[in-house]
C-alpha cells in the first residue's frame, strides 16, 4: 500500500524539512520527492504543484497542499504534534511564527553571489538572530520543550532552524540554554537521529 502522503520539495532541507521532521518523529512512512535546482524548471509545468511552488504535499484521496508552513502544521495535526489542547497548539504556533523569520534571512546570506549584497544581509541576520532567539529563550519551557512535557512541532521547527543557525555561527546555542537543551532533546530522539544519518547531506 503507497504511502498516504508524498512530499515534494528542493533537495535541500530548507522550508521542506520541518515537514520531513514531522513525519520522522511520527515515524510516518511518506513519499520524499526531492528535485535539484537545475531539474525544477524543466518539471514545474509538469508537477501537480497548484501554485507553481515547493513545497507541496499530496494527500491520499487527491488533496494537494501548498505553502510550507501550513502544510508543516497539518502534518503536525495528522500526527499527533501539534499540541494536545487548543492552547498548546497556540503556543506552538506562537514559537513557530517567531522562529519561521529566520530561515529565509539566513538562507539569503547563504546563497547570495555578490559579497557585498553577502555582507549586507549578514549584517541584518546578525542582529536578528539574537533578537529572535532571546525572545525565544524567555518563553521557552525548562525540561527541553517549547511548550509542555512533550516533543511538539515547534521542536522540530526550532531544531531545523538552529542546525542551520549553528552551520552559519557556530556555538550561538550555547548563550540559550533552554533552546539548546530544546535542541539536544530533538537530536537524542531514535527516529530523528535516523532521519538525520539516511538524509542527504546539502548547504541549506
């Protein structure tokens, strides 16, 4: 039997991990679809994406989903990660919205060609990544989890976007003790860490 969902996104983590991380945690078997930079313009017409973008994520039963975060937080609903009660769910939300900035700003320094548009927008990342994480830092919970005693979404999102923080600054973590032991919570989890040694190494 197919497995009831396929993911297609870059080869890359990028905004496509969060929802690869879910699945992992879930240990729900997906379909991971992964295309490189120079195949995607020759498939765009061609793939079942209904707004011409990746992410998307195809449900059995010929639903398709668009936009990276909410198909993250779908697939953290399917699977139990989302929080148990309204309230969770909100603060998980909460940590992600906060978090979800990050990503594309250290993805432009990442990938910019001109070494002063580089150190420009490395500049603003800079001063981000301390604003945001702080902020983060403040309202995170104490036992390794954003919110409650359980591993939620907001985890993983804050687990996807510190490896690529730690990739671009090494030792940041460390000055956020709750978010790094958020962090080393993530990475001691059996499924994750089997996710991480079989997923294809990339930049970003």
């Amino acid at each position: 039997m197919a497995p009831k969902y396929k993911f297609t996104y870059f080869y890359g983590r990028g905004r496509g991990e969060p929802t690869r991380l879910i699945f992992a945690a879930a240990g729900v078997e997906f379909d991971d679809v992964r295309i490189t930079l120079d195949q995607w313009p020759k498939v765009k017409d061609s793939l079942p994406a209904p707004m011409g973008q990746l992410p998307f994520l195809e449900v059995a039963g010929g639903v398709t989903l668009c936009q990276s975060m909410s198909i993250a937080r779908f697939a953290a609903k399917e699977t139990g990660l989302a929080g148990k009660t309204n309230l969770e769910q909100a603060q998980a939300d909460m940590f992600v919205d906060e978090i979800d900035e990050l990503l594309p700003k250290l993805a432009a320094v990442v990938f910019a060609k001109d070494e002063a548009v580089k150190a420009e927008k490395a500049k603003e990342v800079d001063k981000l990544i301390p604003e945001k994480l702080a902020k983060i830092e403040k309202l995170s919970g104490t036992n390794g989890h954003l919110v409650g005693n359980n591993l939620l979404w907001c985890d993983l999102v804050l687990f996807n976007t510190a490896f690529n923080v730690e990739n671009y600054k090494p030792g940041t973590l460390k000055n956020y003790p709750k978010l790094n032991k958020v962090v080393d919570t993530v990475k001691a989890n059996k499924r994750i860490a089997a996710w991480i040694a079989k997923r294809p190494d990339s930049t970003f």
